[in-house]
DNA sequence: TTCCGACAGTGGGGTCGCAAT
DNA sequence: ATTGCGACCCCACTATCGGAA
C-alpha cells in the first residue's frame, strides 16, 4: 500500500468532527490493506510508530526538505527506513539519523511529508488515537467492538490484536487472555474535589492513601519477575527490590498493581523527585538503590495461581491481596459504607497528608478492574493550594489554539520589588478566556519575538497548584507543581499579588 | 430531550542517558 | 566537563461526540 493513501485518509480523518465517521473512513482503510502491510497500517493509523520512539525530535523535524513531486512511497519501505532510524546509535548517530530522516522526506510529496512529520513527532492530530483504530478494526473484522477494545487492553497492543484479527477472524481475540508475564493497561483514577464528594458517588468504598511514587505492574510466575510502568515499559532491572520482594510473598503466580516509593531513614516518603531519579536511574543500580532505596506498596491483585480476578468486585479483589500480601507492603485504607462515614474518611485524608502522602484514592468496593480505562469508580483526591500570581509573557498556541496566546508565564512579587517567574501554564482556559487573555495581554504586550510575547506585568490571575518543588530552571529555585488558570482578578492590582516569600513559608518542606 | 462517559488535544516540570561541543 | 536533546515519569483541564437515561 502506498503512504499517499494513508496520508490521504489521516487527512479526512482529521477534517471530520463525527467519530463515527472517522471509525468508518479507518475500517474502509484497514479493509484495503494487504496482510503484510497490517502491522504497519494499523499503528500509523491510530497515530503511532511500530518502532516506538526512534530519538529524533524537533530539532531534526524542523528542517525543512524539498517534497518529491509524485507519490511513490510504499508503507512497507517507510517501516524498513524507520527501522534502520531506529537501530542507528553512537558517535556519529545525531547527524546519521539527520539524514536518513532527510531522505525518507525528501522522497515524500508534501502531504506525505505532513503525515510522517506527526507521526515521527508523535502529533498527528487527527482526532483518532488506539481508541478509534480499535473500533475501526472492529468495524473492519466484524468483531464486538468490546471485545477487541478488551483484547487490546489485556495484550497491550493493538498492533498483536490487529493482525491475529485481520488473519484469522474474530475467533482470534480468544488468545488475549489476562495472562501471567504479559503486562496490561492499568486502571486509571478520576479526580474529585473532596472526600464527601467522592463518597457520596461511589457508595461503599475504600478509601486509601495516594502515594507520590511511580506506579508498577509486578508479574512474578514462579522465580520469574517482572515489572512494568503505567506504559509497560520493563523497569524490572532498575528496581531489584521489588524482584526480592515479590519472590519473598508466599504465592507463586500473581500479578500485582501498586506504586513504589522511596521512603527515608524516618520512614517518611521522599520527594517525586527523588523516586522519580532513582526509578530512572540504569547506569549504576546497585549504587542507586544505597543511596534511594525503594519499597514496592501494593493495592490490587489482577491474577492470582491460575485465577483471573479482573471482573471480580474491588471488594473481592482486596481479599486476595490479603491473602497474598502482608499488610506493610499494602497501601493505608479505610473503609466507608456511606455518607454516614464521611468524617472519619476525612480524618484518614487529614492523617495520610500529615504522613507526608500526597492524597487519597477512593475506590468503589463493587467494581471491576476496568483495565485501560479511566474508570469513574476510582476518585483521587488531593488537596488544592492557589495563589495570585502576575502575568510576565504568553506563549503562542499550537493546534486548535492557533492564533491566541496560550501558555502563560507566572510571576510572583520579590523582595525587590520585581518578579520571580514560577513557571508556565496552559491548563484551565476556556476558548472564551483564551480569545479574551490574548486579546487583553496583546494590550499589554511590549515584545513578540514570534514565539512568545512579553507583556508588562499587570494583569493577576488566580492559580491553582499541586504543590511546590524544587528547580534548577527558575530564578526562585522552585515551581510549582501542576499549575492551572482558576480565573483572572481584575479587580486586583500586581502590588496585591503573592510573594515568593510567603509561598516559601507556605510549603517549608520545599527548600530551594 | 438532556446528561454524562470516553477521547483527543494542549501542553507543564523533572530526571536520566547519550551525543555533541 | 558541560550543554542540548529526547524519552518517559508524574499530570490538569476543556471540547466534543454519541450513547445512556
């Protein structure tokens, strides 16, 4: 099949809001494809690459190349060029992989070259990812859309499921069995504003602590272990902890969801940061895991001896863990049967926060372990701090924000007088305040170098933030963690704004 | 008819590893 | 030795479609 047909229907995909649409335009595609052509057709379609990431970035894709002038590329070649980017390492491979990028473009015309650059960055902005390939393969095959959805979530790839599907019938799907040593999507959490509110939703609960680590799949069969993160990628080597520790439970064969965490000499947990470097860290793990140990903390059981327990309620679930995990290498909880027991839910947030944790998870106790999803029955619920910040430039949109400014800069007051720029943020705008801060910042702006506009430091916006952390990037020595817009204070003036002394004093265990 | 779940998009900061300087 | 880039951790929020209620 020709790259000129895939670019052309990514282009109609992406020009049509109905999704039913775009499903059908995607099963009419996969229909057309050759058997050899499907592991590639269908990853490039749902807006990824076979290869994974190939280490090139904007730096090399912003080069522009002169387009070939007739469409002659096939996918398959495409596939095999990438291949070679990808396998390309050592000194010398910056400028190597420069060129052969450059070459793949050069033989591309210019809608080719539009849908190679998106695929390579990762953007390809057609309003349809794994979500509508999996109906479009659905549609395609004659398959139940849940079961393919289902078989993709369990195997972790929609490519594996495509092709046993396109092969061999929708008898296929039968072999994407939850199965010990192949990791599956992990159930994602919504957020909720409080405690009660979580409650009241969900009815009987468990309510438990949040822990501010790196999420892990462990999947132990027999002396065999294995872990993988919230993408399944294998990280088993980096933390030989969680190895001896699942080796060390009683069962056999299970797989285990849980979040590890570094904790230090006073049994209080360490920074994201901290985790985060040391869950990172290849080169030397050994010195590593000295310096920042880690503990796995477990909260659900997928499987267990030969049982799937996946659509077992949470409740259910919870019992198997039990059984096979010791109750200090499980996450903090408490139970709520319903309204009655909002106060004492509240109490576990206060005491799980004042342990240093970042939150709570509360957990409906009747559902399933919706794989892959981002279920409404798990709600996070974390505290929220704000402040009032000054507005120092904003970034130029991209995509649908074409054309107004977006991203903003952040100001706090100094000591001198000036302001201490804390961070960005682009989160929390409606288009209706996206259309009216660009136009009220364009008033105020004093530079435009294209990419950002400077703006005299007037305007003071409301915003709401995770926490503080520290930086090496901002004059301050810390951000902010998770920045959103909540709305601007006209009625405030900059001399009103907050300092960055008293957000220092706000979080003294963030120390710049 | 209205409501709401699921998705895609729009980017944020940090850290590590690797290649280039 | 330092710097820059890319990958991959963590992530919030809005708009939209289309099925559920």
């Amino acid at each position: 099949m020709l790259l000129s047909r895939l670019a052309e229907v990514s282009g109609e995909v992406a020009a049509t809001a109905a999704r039913s649409r775009k499903v059908a335009l995607l099963a009419e595609l996969f229909r057309e494809a050759e058997a050899e052509d499907v592991p590639v057709v269908i990853p490039y379609l749902a807006g990824r690459l076979p290869q994974g990431r190939l280490g090139v970035g904007w730096k090399v894709l912003g080069r522009h190349v002169p387009a070939a002038p007739e469409a002659t590329l096939t996918v398959r070649e495409v596939d095999a060029a990438l291949t070679e980017l990808g396998r390309v390492s050592g000194p010398g491979s910056q400028a190597e992989r420069a060129r052969l990028v450059g070459a793949l473009l050069g033989a591309a015309t210019e809608a080719e070259q539009r849908f190679l650059l998106g695929l390579l960055s990762g953007e390809v902005r057609q309003g349809a990812l794994d979500a509508v390939a999996v109906e479009g393969l659905a549609r395609a095959t004659g398959a139940a859309a849940g079961d393919v959805r289902r078989a993709v979530m369990l195997s972790g790839s929609l490519q594996a499921v495509a092709e046993a599907l396109l092969g061999e019938g929708p008898d296929a799907l039968d072999r994407f069995r939850l199965t010990v040593g192949r990791p599956v999507l992990p159930m994602l959490a919504h957020s909720a504003s409080s405690v009660a509110e979580a409650v009241q939703k969900l009815g009987a609960c468990a309510v438990e602590e949040k822990l501010d680590g790196i999420r892990v799949q462990v999947h132990r069969d027999g002396d065999t272990v294995r872990v993988h993160t919230r993408t399944l990628d294998d990280i088993t080597a980096r933390l030989p902890e969680v190895t001896a520790a699942a080796l060390e439970l009683s069962g056999d064969r299970f797989i285990l969801d849980g979040e590890v965490i570094s904790f230090d000499a006073a049994g209080r947990p360490r920074s994201f940061q901290e985790t985060a470097g040391r869950v990172g860290s290849r080169a030397d793990v050994a010195r590593a895991a000295e310096q920042v140990p880690v503990s796995p903390v477990f909260f659900d059981v997928l499987a267990a001896d030969d049982r799937e327990l996946l659509d077992l309620p949470f409740a259910e679930r919870h019992a198997h863990l039990a059984r096979l995990v010791p109750e200090p290498m499980r996450v903090r909880r408490t139970l709520a049967e319903g309204p009655g027991d909002i106060p004492a839910a509240q109490r576990f947030l206060a005491d799980t926060l004042a342990r240093g944790h970042e939150g709570v998870v509360v957990k409906s106790l009747a559902a399933p372990y919706s794989a892959g999803r981002r279920g409404a029955a798990w709600l996070k619920v974390k505290p929220v701090h704000t402040l009032d910040l000054v507005v120092l430039a904003a970034e130029w949109g991209h995509g649908r924000r074409t054309g107004r400014l977006s991203n903003l800069h952040l100001g706090a007051r100094t000591a001198d007088g000036g302001f201490a720029m804390l961070g960005k943020t682009f989160k929390g705008l409606t288009d209706a305040l996206l259309a009216w801060q660009t136009e009220r910042l364009l008033r105020l702006a004093v530079e435009d170098d294209g990419w950002t506009v400077r703006v005299r430091p007037e305007l003071v916006v409301e915003i709401a933030y995770d926490g503080l952390q520290r930086s090496s990037r901002y004059p301050a020595g810390v951000t902010l963690r998770f920045a959103r817009v909540l709305r601007y204070r006209e009625d405030k003036s900059p001399a009103e704004a907050d300092t960055v002394e008293a957000l220092l004093a706000a979080h003294p265990e963030v120390t710049p």
